[in-house]
C-alpha cells in the first residue's frame, strides 16, 4: 500500500512543482502564451492525479477535501515524517 | 488566507540521524538568511508593492518559502530523531537539548532567537526589491556552506533544491525590480478635460 502511496505522490510532488515554478514565472510574464497553455494542462493533470490520491489516502487539503468516516485528515503519517516521503536520491 | 497541503514541496527522508547537521541546518530555519526570515520578509513587503507583477511574486515566493521553512524543519527533527544523549554531547548540541529537547526551535547555527531585525519592509518598492534580491543571494550561499558541510545524499539533495529555488527566486526578483523601474520611469500624462 504504502509503495503505490508514494509512486503516486512522487507524480503528484512532480507535477506541482512544475505549476509552482511556472506560476512564479507567469507572475512576471503575464503575456507569454506558450507557458500559460503549459501552466493550464499541468494544474489540470495535479488536480485529476490529485483527486485520485485523496480517494485513495485521505485529505491532502485542511478545509478545501472532504473526508470518508471517520475523520481522516488526522491520520498519521504527516509531511515531516520519515515514513510520509518518498526516496529521491539513489533507490530503496 | 493560506490552505494548508498536506505534503512536502521536495521530499525530506533521511535514513541516517546526525545532530552536528542538525545543528548547522537549523540556520536556515530561524537564522539572518534562513526561510522565516525570507517569508515574513517578502509577505510583509507585498503590502506597499506597486505593479501588478511585482505584488504577485512578493506574495507567491513569501508562499514558497513557508514551504521552504517546512522544508528545513522537517530535515533538522529526522536529523535528530533517535539520537542518544552521549550523541547529543558529542555533537556540540547540548546546549540546544537543554532549552528545547529535540524540538523545532527558531535559531541560527550559532544559537541566536530568531528576530525580526533581521528583515526589512521599507516602503520604497525599489529598495525592498534590491533587499529581495540580496536575501536570495545570501540564502544561495548558505546553501553552499550547508553542503560542503555535508556528505550523506539524503541531506545534500533537499539542499539542492533549495539552493536551486533560491537562484529562480533571485531571477523573478531582478524581472520585478526592471517592470516597476520601468513603470517608475513613465512619463506621466494629465488630460483636463474640457470645460
């Protein structure tokens, strides 16, 4: 379960922080229509990816996801934790 | 208002405790270049920025860097998780221990409170924009020393990241500081209208 949780956030963290970098670019070139269009289809791609993996491991948002019963944003593990991240630098 | 993700912008998952890093890493949570000081800095500044544009990056990188900051945050506790005490002795991080056990605490590498002195929100776009550009630049650097400080992958390659984040920044800052420059520098027109 947990191997296919952090697959999946890894596409996710991936995908956002291309809208992150792209939003922060934007911000200073308002008018450029090529990385507009870019920004456009990958918010879209995060929010369908996103959308699958709060149906699958819970809330990823506090106040903005709904949740099944009971409550799940509470669940463990958190952001900050060993477990939550998945590897980057070199395999498991 | 912010909403609250429940993840990591970069993944923090190190294997191997190491308090000595713990200790060094910490700057960049509540130290004079460190992620705290750079958030409440550009969020603070947006309020008296002119331009679209530049309003938009103060406020979207001053987001970024809260990010950052949850970033740091979460490598200095995994470096100090299940460190024993004679660790903790060795590694010159006693005094810490004694304060705040291995809680996250606002400090700089040599000790000092986090403080708002580090920061500034001057009023004047231009200079607030050079001041931007300079804390970026400083962060860089940080991130430099952090890494030649270091030698475990887990470590280095979150602080990559940020140093990388760190030169894009610097960028987006020297792009707003040239659009208000510009918008500054108009000439400015008064229509009467006829009577």
């Amino acid at each position: 379960m947990d191997k296919n949780r952090q697959k999946l956030l890894k596409q996710l963290s991936a995908l956002d922080f291309m809208a992150v970098d792209l939003n922060l670019y934007l911000d200073t070139h308002p008018y450029d229509r090529d990385a507009l269009l870019r920004y456009n289809s990958i918010v879209m791609q995060a929010n369908a990816l996103r959308s699958y993996y709060e149906r699958m491991y819970g809330p990823l948002y506090s106040f903005r996801s709904t949740s099944d019963y009971p409550w799940r944003w509470i669940n463990n593990p958190w952001p900050w934790e060993y477990e939550f991240n998945f590897k980057l630098a070199g395999e498991e | 208002m912010w909403i609250y993700e429940k993840k990591l912008e970069y993944p923090v998952k190190i294997k191997n405790p190491n308090p000595k890093m713990a200790k060094y890493i910490i700057t960049q949570y509540g130290g004079p270049d460190g992620e705290l000081a750079a958030s409440l800095r550009y969020l603070s500044q947006r309020f008296s920025m002119v331009t679209p544009q530049a309003r938009a990056t103060l406020n979207d990188i001053g987001t970024e860097e809260l990010a950052h900051l949850e970033i740091v945050g979460s490598m200095v506790r995994q470096l100090m998780d299940d460190v024993s005490i004679e660790e903790i002795k060795e590694s010159d991080l006693g005094a810490y221990y004694a304060d705040h056990d291995k809680a996250v605490y606002p400090i700089s590498a040599a000790g000092n409170p986090f403080t708002a002195a580090y920061i500034q929100s001057k009023g004047d776009p231009v200079t607030d924009l050079y001041e931007d550009m300079a804390a970026e630049q400083k962060a860089r650097s940080t991130y430099e020393w952090l890494i030649n400080l270091a030698d475990d992958p887990d470590v280095i390659e979150p602080l990559k990241f940020l140093r990388a984040r760190e030169v894009v920044h610097f960028q987006r800052f020297g792009e707003a500081l040239r659009i208000v420059q510009d918008k500054l520098a108009e000439k400015k027109f008064y229509v009467k209208k006829p009577e």
